[in-house]
C-alpha cells in the first residue's frame, strides 16, 4: 500500500488511533470485574468473618485459592441469587 499524500497519511493515522481506542475501551468493559477480600466479603454479604470462612470451606461461594482478593463479587451475588447459602 502507497500513501499518495499527507491527507491519505492522515486519515490512515486517526482511523488507526481510533482503532486503538476502541479495543482499549472493550478491555476496560471486560475487566470492570470487583474481586473482594474475604473480610470485604463480609463486610458486603452483612455476615461475620469466620461465617464467610465456613462458606468457602464447604464450597458455598467460589473463591480463588491463591488471589489476593479471593472473592468475586458478581459470583457471590449469583450464588446468593441462587439460593447456594
């Protein structure tokens, strides 16, 4: 492909800049995602720690085993949802 002028190299550059954008904004979109520390957890469900302890430990809510914020909030809330707890 040739670029015959400056309008040309222009028009490419932005249609290439907005490409760019719009990929960034769809990888913002897909990591919105809250993940909540055990005591957040608690503190969001209105429950004790230990309470939250027990239900990871008889596999009522998933968590993630080597995270720093183990819970993820829209997991918790479907299984509240779904009557798990």
């Amino acid at each position: 492909m040739f670029i015959q002028d400056k309008k040309e190299f222009f028009n490419l550059l932005n249609e290439w800049e907005e490409s760019k954008h719009s990929v960034q904004k769809k990888e913002v979109k897909e990591s919105d995602e809250i993940y909540l520390s055990q005591r957040e957890a608690a503190k969001f469900l209105r429950v004790s720690l230990p309470t939250i302890i027990a239900w990871k430990k008889a596999r009522k809510i998933p968590f993630y085993q080597h995270a720093v914020n183990p819970v993820q909030k829209s997991e918790v809330l479907e299984a509240m949802k779904s009557s798990v707890l």
